[in-house]
C-alpha cells in the first residue's frame, strides 16, 4: 500500500510534510505552512496539535472535533506576509468537507503571528 498523501494537497505524503508538524519533529516555516498543517490536523482528527498552534491570547477553553465531518479538500489563496523573516501574516483558504451527506465550504482570511519564534494561529474572518 502506497503512503498517504498528505491532506493539506501539498502532493507529499503525510509523513514528509504535515505529519512532521504535528508529531513536534519538525515546527512551520511560515504562516501558509501552519495554516495547512492546521487544516490536516483538522482532517486527522489531532485537537491536541491545534490547541497547541492557537495563539494562548484567542485560543478557546477546549477544541472539540466532530467525528462526522470529513475534510475533502484545501485551496489556498492569497498571501500576506507570514514568511520566513515576518512577524505576522495572513493566509486565505478555502477548507471543504462532508457531512451528514451535505458538501460544505468554509472561506476564511486566517491571521497567524509569530510568538517565541513559532507561528500560532490567531483568527479569521470568515470569506
């Protein structure tokens, strides 16, 4: 059996790109780089590793999962900052999934910063 491939559609397999983020092996370059890997953590199920990427000044109490959504697929649109000298960035996604049958989209502008030099998520507005 062939490994899987990554869900964040990088075209890597989970292993060699958002696996290594989420096992603590490796830590995100920049805020496009978190932002996906939080989308993977979302579609393997790993609270624990969004929790942990959830700047503590926004971050909520707990970060429940609903089992019965499945993540189907990630587009990535613009950009700003968040690259490997900035100290803030934003990322635009667009995140599908399936639920009870029924396809769903949600668009975000996901703001990230870095603290104590690694990249955590701070909010989004929806788009």
């Amino acid at each position: 059996m062939p490994p899987r491939r990554c869900p964040c559609g990088t075209g890597l397999t989970y292993a060699e790109c958002c696996g290594r983020l989420h096992d603590g092996t490796a830590a995100a370059a920049t805020a496009e780089q978190l932002m996906r890997s939080r989308y993977s953590a979302f579609a393997v199920g790993d609270a624990g590793y969004l929790r942990e990427t959830w700047d503590p000044a926004t971050r909520p109490r707990s970060v429940g999962l609903d089992p019965a959504v499945r993540w189907t697929g990630l587009e990535v649109g613009a950009t700003t900052g968040g690259g490997l000298f900035d100290t803030e960035g934003t990322v635009a996604f667009r995140a599908h999934s399936r639920a009870a049958g029924q396809e769903h989209v949600q668009s975000e502008g996901s703001r990230f910063r870095r603290l104590d030099g690694r990249w955590v998520y701070v909010d989004g507005e929806p788009g």
